[in-house]
C-alpha cells in the first residue's frame, strides 16, 4: 500500500482499489468484457433502435443495490473479524481485499452504465458536431459531413452503452460467486 496522497499521509483508494483489483490489464482480459463486448455485437438491433438506456433506467439500479449490499455486507464481515487489508507476510492483498476490489468495481460499472445512459440520452436534445464546430473544436464541417459525423458518433455512443449495460448484467454473476467466495476468505483468516 504505497499510494499515498504526499500532503495527507491517506492511502489513495481509487489506486488501492485498482491495484487490489488486479490492475488494467485484470479489465481488459477479462472474459467478462469480452463476452459482454460479442454479446453486444450479437444483439445488434437493441442498440441500433437505441433501445438500451430505456433498459439500464430499469435494470442497472437493482445490480446496483445489489454490489452496494454486498459491499456492506463485506465490510460488516472485515470489521466483525478484525480482517487486514494486506496478508501479513507479503504486500499482496488479502483474499477479502481482492474480493472486495471485485464488488467496488461492479458497483462503478453500475455507476458508469447509468452516467453514460443519462448522458447519452441527454445528448438527444442538441447535436454535439454543432457543439464541436461552433466552439471550433474540429473546424468546419459542411452539412453532409455534420450529419455522417453524429451518425456515427451518435452509433458508437450506442453500442459503447450496449456493451456497458450488458457488462453490469454479466457482472452480476461472479458477484454471485464472490458472495460465496467470502466464505472461503473468512475460513483462511
């Protein structure tokens, strides 16, 4: 844990909780990204009709609950049994630090889905290349180009929320499993 924020001498969590968790290539080999990233390219259609954030309104807040009880639930069993953060004799994490990383990160994708989902649907009521042209961000645009530019702006926008929605669904399962999994994290301890 050599995090530190210099000024306050305080762990940085948003670190800790990244390195507990195993890190961005722990993100981006997960099998969980991937089947949520080709299981989005399978429902094409869902995101095409942008049908998606109607779905996350309805689905991504139970998820949610879900990761924060557990994440209570987590912190209640760490306190009740006086766990550590840090096995005692290496700098790894302890089981339940990992397993703990793992529900702090269903709970931000959680977040991040809803976020990206008022967002998205937010950005319905103006063009965002009138947005970029106006304060000359990418320079002129004529009309033809304007309108491919929010076309496929507007359709990897979509699919970026498919796969985030789809994500926090697939999640759900090995935060399942983590549930379980405490119970072999508080025998080792």
């Amino acid at each position: 844990m050599e995090n530190y924020n210099k000024k306050t001498a305080k762990p940085n969590l948003y670190s800790e909780y990244f390195r507990a968790y195993g890190g961005v290539k722990s993100v981006f080999k997960s099998t969980y990204l991937l089947s949520s990233l080709c299981i989005s390219l399978l429902i094409f259609p869902f995101w095409l009709d942008v049908k998606w954030p109607q779905s996350v309104f309805v689905i991504v807040p139970i998820l949610a609950g879900f990761a924060i009880a557990t994440l209570t639930l987590q912190a209640n069993l760490a306190i009740t049994l006086g766990s550590v953060v840090n096995s005692k004799d290496t700098e790894e994490y302890s089981p339940i630090a990992k397993i703990t990383a793992a529900s702090v990160h269903f709970a931000l994708v959680c977040m991040v889905c809803l976020l990206f989902a008022l967002s998205f649907q937010a950005h319905t009521t103006w063009s965002i290349g009138e947005f970029l042209v106006e304060y000359n961000i990418i320079g002129k645009l004529t009309a033809n180009e304007l309108v491919s530019f929010e076309k496929w702006g507007r359709l990897l926008a979509s699919y970026i929320g498919c796969v985030l929605l789809i994500y926090a669904i697939v999640l759900s399962l090995p935060q399942c499993i983590t549930i379980f999994g405490l119970v072999f994290a508080i025998q080792e301890e």
